[in-house]
C-alpha cells in the first residue's frame, strides 16, 4: 500500500510537471523569449527530474515532454522524444558520478545538456548538415543555454533559501 | 549523442546501474523510434488530435486573456476620449452660451439710443444680497461718479466712487439707493428703493392710485441721476394698505442681480 501511494504521488507529480511544461509552452514561452533567445524550461524540468529521480523517471518524463513538443513540428514527430528520452536517462544515469552538491555543476549540468539536446536535435532534423547545426547552435543554443541554466540556478538558489527558512523556523 | 549511448548499453557498463532503469529506456528509446517512423500523413493527424488535446485550450484562453486585455486596453482609451470630448463639450457649450449672451449684448447696444461704456463685474460685496460689485472700469475710462449702470435686462445701479481703475456701483439693493419711476400701463409715479432682501418696493404711490400686479415699472427720469425709460421690474404683489395714505407695492427686479457679468455705464 505505501508503494502503491508513493507510485501514485510519483506520478500525479509527473502530470503535474508535465502540466508545467504545457502551460509555459502555450502561454509563457514567447514572454520570456529576449531576441529569441528562449528560456528552455521543458528541458530544465528534465533535467531536474533526470536528477532527482534517476535514469528510468529521467527516461519517461523525457520521452513525454519530447513527445509534447515534437507535437509542434509533426515532420520530426519522434525526433525530439528520442533526444530527450536519452537525455533523461544520461542525466539521472551519471547523477551518482557526479559531484552535484554544489549548484555551478548542476547549473553546467543544465548548460551541456541544453548543448547536447539542440546540437543533436538540429543535426538530425537538418539531415546532418553541420553548417546550419553550428550556424544555430553557436547564434542561438550557446545563448539560450546560458539563459536556461542561469534561470535554473536562481530557481535552485530560491529553493535552497526556501529550504533553510524551513528549517530555522 | 544516442550512438554514444548505445556503445554504453551495448557493452553494459559505465553509470547504468539497474536493469528495470534500463529496460524502461529501453522500452521508451523503441517508443520514439516507432513514432520516427511513422508515415507522415500518420504522424500529422496523430499530432493533430493531440495538440487539440494538449495544447489547444490552453491556447484558446490565452487568446481569450488576450482579448479581454485587448477590449481592456480599448475601453481604457475610449473612456479617456469620452472624458476629454464631454470637457470639450461643456467648454464648447459655455462659449455658445457666452457668444449668445454677447450677441444679445451687442444688439442691445446698437438699439440702446444711450451712449453705453461696457464694463464687466469684477468683484461684489460678500454679502447674501450685495448692494456694492466693483467693475473693471475707472477714470481713465471716462467713468464719472452717479452714471448709471444697467445690463440688458434692465437698471442695475449707479456709480458711486470712482477710482483710476475701477468704480464702485451702488445697486437698487443699496440702502440709499432711491430711483423715481413709473407704471408705464397707468402712468402712476413712485420711488424705488430696497427694503432689505431680493426684492424691491415701490413707495410714495397712494391708495387710490391704479397699480396693478403685472405692472411694468421704469424709471421716469425727474430724478437727474436715472434716465427715463430703464425698466426696474415688475408689480408682485399690491398689498392692501395699512397706511391710510399709501399702498405698499412689491416689485420683483427686472435683473438677476445673482449673475452680473456684462455691464453698460450710461454715459450722461
């Protein structure tokens, strides 16, 4: 019974997150795109997830949320799923390698799996034409990973003093 | 970045820890697969249901958001337009009642066979009924104490002091304010003069005299201060006579002493 109701909470909070992603997607995600440099926050939750609950949640939740925004380009339906569900996996993979107490390396964490993700989404969706996956990934991932992984540190920073609030109260 | 993953899995070593982990990224990487391989037609319709599902409301109340922002925004600028045109108006619809009023105003004084100074009130006695307003013409203007002061629609008062400047006009409500006048229907000659209040009297006329309620009263001009021929007001009330010698008769003034704005010093 307990694991039945900790399964359940696992994934009313994997809705929840998925609800996140969907919502920022249709509402958010043009407000807070500067010279469209955009905030990647489906793959910040990813990556969180990735690191908090290990490679198979890590896996699920990246083949949805890849699913979710491959949903806007139906040619590469599967494409972005596949990235993704690889990333998840990676990232809770090597959690445990990793020194990750400190929030730079979960913050470099997020910028090289950003990297990762559009380096490989661009080379496969453009047929393996390195000129345009550089063209892109230098004018606009290296950006967009910096941006993603800042706004990850401030939330974790956010979290951290939330969390130490908690405690001295 | 998936080849590199695959050699991993391949040769089972390196972070990959637990087999159920494994088989679920497994089970997911051939999911995604299967979707890459799907026809396209197969992949529009299939992503078409979905973001209908997925995505579609969320983007229906954002457009509505947007559109409520956008009536919002719209209102906003209307009730400032609609604010600014009723300011406009009003101000437009005092300057129709002032170019009216100084229409009236110069007709009247190209009839009027006296030879008339306009001036403006400036300033009044603080009082509930003044008897003293101060106009905005003095010496310099030509401007001599006892000219009389009228407005079109009748008598007002007469010069009292004269400053450089500026004069002061002593109303018919001013206590020593006396003016011999007559009814113009049965001719009968009397004296204006203020008894405190809004209205005037019409003293000196006796008993037997034919003074009627409607009555018109002008001046008569056997005083030489007023000319003849400026209407004072009009007979409200004939009182019957506790003096045996004479009537009390009320008069009601010609003018809205409450509203003097442009004046006529008649030049005698």
């Amino acid at each position: 019974m307990p694991i039945r109701n900790l399964n359940l909470s696992k994934a009313a909070n994997t809705l929840f997150l998925i609800l996140i992603v969907v919502l920022y997607q249709s509402l958010f995600s043009g407000l807070l795109t500067i010279h469209r440099i955009s905030l990647d926050l489906p793959l910040l939750i990813l990556v969180y997830v990735g690191l908090t609950r290990g490679p198979a949640s890590g896996a699920i939740f990246g083949f949805l949320v890849g699913f979710l925004l491959d949903l806007y380009n139906p040619s590469f339906l599967g494409l972005g799923a596949f990235i993704k569900t690889c990333l998840g996996y990676l990232v809770g993979s090597f959690t445990d390698n990793l020194y990750l107490e400190s929030n730079i390396s979960k913050g470099v964490v997020i910028f090289l799996s950003l990297l990762l993700n559009d380096f490989a989404y661009y080379l496969f969706s453009s047929g393996f034409d390195l000129n345009y996956t550089f063209f892109v990934f230098l004018n606009y991932s290296l950006l967009s990973g910096l941006y993603t992984a800042f706004a990850g540190l401030a939330f974790l920073w956010f979290l951290q003093i939330r969390k130490a609030k908690e405690i001295t109260t | 970045m998936p080849f590199f993953l695959f050699d991993i899995l391949a040769r089972g070593r390196g972070p990959f820890l637990k087999e159920k982990s494994s088989a679920t990224f497994f089970l997911f990487l051939v999911l995604s697969l299967l979707l890459l391989i799907l026809p396209l037609k197969v992949k529009e319709s299939l992503s078409e249901i979905v973001f209908s599902f997925a995505y579609a409301p969320f983007y229906s109340v954002a457009n509505q958001i947007g559109e409520l922002y956008d009536v919002h925004q719209v209102n906003r600028v209307l009730n400032e337009k609609v604010t600014r045109l009723t300011l406009e108006n009003s101000r437009l619809q005092e300057k129709e009642r002032e170019n009216e009023r100084l229409r009236q105003v110069l007709g009247f004084k190209s009839e009027s066979s006296y030879q008339l100074i306009p001036a403006e009130a400036v300033a009044a006695e603080p009082e509930r009924f003044p008897s003293l307003i101060w106009i905005n013409l003095g010496e310099k203007d030509g401007i001599r104490k006892g000219m009389p002061v009228i407005n079109i629609d009748g008598l007002i008062g007469r010069v009292s002091e004269v400053l450089v400047g500026s004069s002061v006009v002593q109303l018919l409500y001013h206590p020593n304010c006396r003016v011999a006048a007559l009814d113009t229907r049965s001719r009968v000659q009397g004296i204006v003069r203020s008894k405190g209040g809004v209205m005037l009297n019409l003293d000196n006329v006796p008993t037997e005299e034919d003074v009627k309620v409607g009555d018109e009263i002008y001046t008569s001009g056997f005083s030489k201060i007023f000319p003849e021929g400026l209407k004072i007001g009009q007979v409200l009330k004939v009182s019957p006579a506790k003096d045996p010698v004479f009537k009390i008769i009320i008069l009601k003034p010609a003018v809205d002493f409450s509203r003097l704005e442009e004046l006529f010093v008649i030049k005698i």
